[in-house]
C-alpha cells in the first residue's frame, strides 16, 4: 500500500471513528446554532497516485448524498446576504468550494454540479492561471510525471456561466502567515484587482492558502476588510453560525469518504477533528505526514 493510500485509510478510520463516537454520546444534538456547513475540494478526477484528489465517481456519489441527507447546496451571493443583510439561510445549507483552480473542476465537476443543481465556488491563485509550472504542493507529483492542469484566464467565464463563482486565492499560493506585510498586501489586493477585471464584477470572497490557524494572523482579516472583501474562508473544520467571523468561516476538507463517513462529517460528528487545525496541532500534523512519507510543500 502507498504511503498516500495508508494516510487515507487512517484519516478516513480516524473520521469514522470520532464521528461514531460523538453520535453514540449526543454531542450532535446541541448543534443547533450551526446555519452553514462548508465543503473544501480540490482535484476530481482518476489519475492514480494523485494526491488531495477525489475519484470522479465517489464525488457524484457525495453530490447526490446531499440531496438524499436533505442539504440544500446555497450560492455564495446566498452566503453574503446571510452575513452582510441578515437574511436566514435554507435549513441544512452547504457551500460546495474548490480551492486552487484545477482543470479538472471544469471539466469533470461541474457537469455533476449542474446535474445536481448545486452552485460552487472556486477560489483561484492567480499566479497559476494559463501556466504550465505545478502548483508547490503538486512539484513531487510533477516530478514523477502526475500533470493537474490549472485553469486558464479564459475558462473562467464558463465556469461563472456554469454558475460556479470564481474567487481569490491569492497569487503565488503561499500563507499569509509566511510573507511580509507588503507580500501579503499584494496577495490580498492584486489577485481581487486582477480577478475583477477579468470577470467585470466585484470579488468578494478570499480563501486563506493551507488556512489553519498557523497559516494567518489578525491583522490580515484586517487587510481583507481594506481591500474590499466581505467574506473568507478558512481551513479549520467546523459548521458556521449566524456569530461566526465572516473573515473566518470554517471549512470541512473533503477526501474520498465512504458514504457513512461523509455523513458524520456533514452532521458536525466529527467538529472534534479541528484540533488539527490549531498552531499545535499543524505541527503534530507535518510530523505525521513526515512520519509516512506524504510531506509536501
């Protein structure tokens, strides 16, 4: 079994288990502030050996759950209007987001999306579009000949048109937490700039590259706010409430779940996971992935 394989089978065994666990005792009962759950994707497609990859088929198959759960996947300008003019939300809604502006969203997510009826988000970096260089997280798959194609500038019209709104990722992928305050003023403003004049419409929604809490500081929800952003989206695993920080919406990171596993993370089973999101748990998490041999930048 390769190293990513046997990280999935813990991961999803971990998943399974504190979900399990949390059911078992009620803890899931007293979610009753939760009015918004989050999914993070990144790849969909086949290749073998890709990491942070969903199958074509299992993401179809985690589409269709919601529906049968009884989710209602909402658009973000619904997201805005429940942040910005207070405007409730549908019961059970969830914001289906893509981060790093993968070819393969295009072309093998959003024909499902639209079958499913259900609107998206991507977040782009800016940097990336039209390139041929791999994203840092994706240079050991390049190197071992694993291409991810990244969207071009002129595939992001289709994308709006296939009612998936395109948002920031900044421009080089890299945490805010690891620039200087210049680098991160340019990240944040420049790629809102360069997206809005390339869509014709205000961005309005960031998402913080990595995004645990180790990956960006308070005074960057402050740049966000001056550059003109109204929301942004982190990586810390959880469900939003009507109080939570527009400038740090939780996110749940998708991976190939079985069906039952994917459940308990909607339902808020497994919110118990975000310790890894914290500074202390990012380092126990570089040092598990270390450990296996799945390290990348």
């Amino acid at each position: 079994m390769r190293a990513e394989e046997l990280k999935q089978v813990l991961k999803n065994g971990v998943y399974r288990s504190i979900g399990e666990a949390a059911r078992g005792i009620g803890a899931v009962d007293g979610l009753l502030d939760r009015t918004l759950c989050v999914l993070t994707y990144h790849k969909v497609n086949n290749l073998e050996g890709n990491s942070v990859t969903v199958p074509v088929s299992r993401f179809e198959e985690q589409m269709a759950q919601l529906g049968e759960l009884g989710y209602k996947a909402v658009s973000l300008d619904d997201v805005l209007a429940c942040y910005l003019d207070r405007k409730p939300l549908p019961p059970q809604a969830v914001l289906i987001t893509f981060d790093d502006g993968y070819a393969d969203n295009l072309e093998n997510a959003v024909p499902i999306l639209q079958r499913y009826g259900h609107p998206a988000v991507l977040f782009v970096p800016i940097g990336y579009l039209g390139g041929r260089r791999p994203l840092p997280h994706d240079e050991h798959l390049a190197a071992r000949g694993i291409v991810n194609r990244i969207l071009d500038w002129s595939e992001l019209d289709e994308l709006e048109r296939a009612g998936v709104s395109v948002e920031s990722h900044g421009i080089g992928h890299r945490p805010l937490a690891d620039l200087e305050l210049d680098e991160a003023v340019r990240e944040i403003t420049l790629s809102k700039l360069r997206l809005e004049d390339a869509l014709g419409r205000p961005v309005r929604a960031y998402a913080y590259v990595k995004g645990s809490e180790a990956h960006y500081r308070p005074v960057h929800l402050s740049l966000l706010r001056q550059a003109g952003y109204d929301v942004a989206f982190t990586s810390i695993s959880g469900g939003n409430g009507p109080r939570t920080d527009p400038l740090q919406l939780h996110r749940y990171n998708v991976e190939p779940y079985p069906p039952r596993t994917f459940e308990l993370v909607l339902s808020g089973a497994c919110d118990l996971i975000a310790l890894k999101d914290t500074i202390a748990g990012t380092h126990a998490r570089r040092w598990f992935n270390a450990a296996l041999g799945t390290s990348t930048k």
